[in-house]
C-alpha cells in the first residue's frame, strides 16, 4: 500500500477544505506517530493510506468551507489523500465503529475544567465515569465542580466517585492563590454537593480495568493517589487500559543550562507518583508533562474569542480562562496562561498532534522544595550519562503542534458537543 493523493490520481484537484494539519501530506504509513494514529483512531474522521487499486465511487462530498477532515454523511474528506466513503474506510483499517471511552481522574482546578468540556465536546469519546481527587482544591470541592462542569454540558448521566482526601504520605497542602478556594477562580461556578457513587475511586478503577481490559483510556489529571491506591488491589492496573495518558512529571532531562521542571501533580503525592511510574505496564503510559504543558498558551485573545460566542458554554469556558489568566498575570507579567490539562486531553484524543517524545524508564530527585519527575533520557534522546535504576518504559511528549491544539481546543470550548468541534479555516483561533 502507497499514498496515493488526490493531486496524483487526477480525480478532481485539492481544494482548500481538503487541508488537515497535522499530518504529513505523503500521510507517512512508517512513522510512529502515523502508526500509532492507525491503530487508535480518535475522531470519527481520519486520513488514511489508501491502496492502489482503491475505487471511489458516489458523489463527491460537498465542501464544508472549514479546516479539517470533515464527515459529509457517508463520505470523508482527508488531507492530501482522495475522498473515502466511511464505510469502506472502516473496513479497510479493519477498525469497528465504537467509541473511545475513558475514565478520568482529576483534581478539578480551572484547566481540568477546560479538558473536561473538551473531552465532553467529543462525538466520539464516551466518558465511563469521573473520579475526584484532591490538588486544586479539596477532593469534596473536585467533585463539585465535576458536578458544575458536567451541568453545562448537560451530562448528569455521568456517574462521578469521590477520591482519597490525603496523600499516602505527608500532609494535604493546596495553595489557593492559583484555582481560588473553591478551584474554579472563585467566580461563582461551582455548586452544591455532588451526587456520588457508593463505590470508591480507586474501587471503580479496578472494576472498570478488569471488566473491560484493553478497552478504556486512563487519563489522570490530578495527583495519582487514586490510581496508586487501585495499584495496591491490582498491581497490574495499568497494564489492562487501553493507555494511560496523564498530565504531570517534568519529561526528560532538559538541556545543559536548562531547568529543572517539577510538576504540582507528582509534588501533591510524591509516594503515590512513584508507585505509578513505577508499575508494571505494556508501554501504555504516556507522560505529557510540563515541559511541553508551560508552551501550550491561551491569552486574551483567546478569552475575547469566548466571551463573544453566545452560549453558556463558551460563557462558562470564557469564565474559567479569565480567572486562569489573571493566576498567571501575577507570575509572567500578562494575562496568558498555560492550559496543561487541556494539552493532555487534546494529545489522549488526537494523538498525531504530539509531533516527539522520548522513552525510559522514570526517575524521582527531590529539588529546590519540589520534586522532579523525569524520563531517564536526555533532552535529546540519549541515554543519561550517569546509572539509573531499570522501571517499566514511559513515553514523554516532547513537543506538539500548537496551532492545531488551539484550533482544536477552541472549537471545542466554543461550539460544545457538535459534529465539528474544530475553528473553521476562516475563524482565527
């Protein structure tokens, strides 16, 4: 099987919807990332390698005047590469028509509540249940404002499970100078008491990892106390999701000159990040840390964006961002801030938007105060130049394609739950 683009089959020229950024327009078979992307498609709509003696038959789909492949009923327009119908893209990547579903654990803080409507935004993505865990703010207050987020998007039908109230190792500390008091900037967001499960999160994450292994995505976004805690009952936890995506460590070793990056998550509970890197699991973890997180940007441009889309939606989503950028106002001097869960969810859904990573096994260094979590490779991917101990290999996103993250995270913050959740060519993201 070779690319075979439209510009070369003579079937009709590429127009401008045609464009997907992303990936390579020779739409590469032999990449990582491109095999990765075959293998765990994401979005109801992707481009793929078609083989030479391929017919497309039916009408040509009408143009949808956005950016992007975009689903026209029983036909899909792919960067670079000629017009499929659904059905027999389907069954040419052997792939059956499910949806990804994905238990998240998180810390609900202001950027927890831009990838929770993201994720929430997603035709394709069926959230099994969400688990709340302290960080941000309390565990109780997680919970709640997993509650507030999940009444705008207007999914009560998700069930919501309280987390551990402590670390497995020292004492509770959450600073509110960066999510309020309440984790949501303290702008009047949040609600009253949650409606929660009997079943513990660590509980629901064993039942759900063996009822239906290799089917559903772990995304922690919080302190992994939970998930160290599910650990301690199946120490083959991991190993049984289909990935584990999580926001937090500090990647790999930067550059001589650079800094040390410590993370928040893995400060929150230093014993329980060192259970979960350390855990056996089949090359399923992927650590997107702030390395790449602190590049992932959202200014007042951006805000203004929201604030002018009418909707409680972008309201609610104009709301969280203006209280985030005012918390890094204080820290960088202007109102931008650092979306670092939106990036993790945005990579956990479109994977080929993460243009490198490295691999390794995870080392622990206390530091400056903090704690530095880091895959055991240099900046450049070699290997350390000191020992360091064996582990289970972690993948660490080492940079990612910014344009297409915001175009993608903005339509979602924008319009909801739609069938195109991604800017249109003609609106600047």
């Amino acid at each position: 099987m070779r690319c075979r683009v439209a510009s070369e089959t003579g079937r009709r020229p590429l127009r401008a919807c045609d464009t997907v950024v992303g990936l390579t327009p020779a739409c590469a078979a032999t990449s990582p990332i491109w095999t990765r992307f075959m293998e765990t498609p994401s979005s109801p709509c992707i481009s793929i390698c078609i083989p030479d003696d391929f017919i497309v038959s039916g009408p040509q789909p009408r143009c949808q005047g956005g950016r992007g492949c975009k689903l026209t009923q029983n036909f899909c327009i792919c960067f670079a590469c000629i017009v499929v119908p659904f059905h027999a893209r389907r069954r040419t990547l052997g792939m059956a028509e499910t949806q990804r579903q994905v238990v998240v654990d998180t810390d609900t803080g202001l950027d927890d509540a831009h990838s929770l409507l993201y994720l929430l935004a997603q035709p394709d993505i069926e959230i099994l249940g969400l688990t709340s865990i302290f960080g941000n703010t309390t565990t109780e207050q997680a919970a709640r404002n997993i509650a507030a987020v999940l009444d705008v998007a207007d999914r009560d039908d998700i069930p919501v499970f309280r987390g551990a109230a402590a670390p497995l190792a020292g004492e509770l500390c959450i600073d509110p100078r960066w999510h309020g008091i309440d984790g949501l900037g303290d702008r009047g967001l949040s609600r009253g008491d949650a409606v929660l499960q009997a079943e513990s999160a660590a509980d629901f994450l064993v039942r759900i990892a063996n009822e239906r292994p290799g089917q559903v995505d772990l995304h922690p976004l919080g302190p992994l106390t939970n998930v160290a805690l599910a650990l301690q009952r199946d120490p083959d936890l991991l190993s049984k999701f289909r990935s584990v995506v999580l926001m937090g460590g500090g990647g790999p070793y930067p550059p001589p000159g650079g800094l040390t990056l410590t993370d928040a998550n893995s400060d929150h509970d230093r014993t329980a990040a060192e259970i979960v890197y350390t855990a056996r699991n089949a090359r399923n973890v992927v650590m997107v840390g702030v390395n790449v997180t602190l590049q992932a940007l959202l200014n007042e441009h951006h805000y203004e964006r929201l604030r002018s889309q009418a909707g409680r939606w972008p309201q609610f989503a104009a709301t969280i961002l203006d209280a985030s950028n005012a918390t890094y106002e204080r820290v960088w001097g202007r109102r931008v801030s650092a979306a670092h869960d939106a990036l993790a969810s945005v990579i956990l859904h479109r994977p080929e938007i993460a243009t490198g990573w490295v691999e390794g096994p995870v080392t622990f260094t206390p530091t400056a105060g903090s704690f530095a979590v880091q895959v055991a490779r240099t900046h450049d991917d070699r290997p350390l130049s000191f020992k360091t101990p064996d582990g289970p290999v972690v993948k660490a996103v080492t940079s990612f394609d910014y344009g297409e993250f915001v175009r993608v995270l903005m339509g979602a913050l924008l319009r909801g739950r739609s069938d195109h959740t991604c800017c249109p060519v003609t609106m600047d993201c």
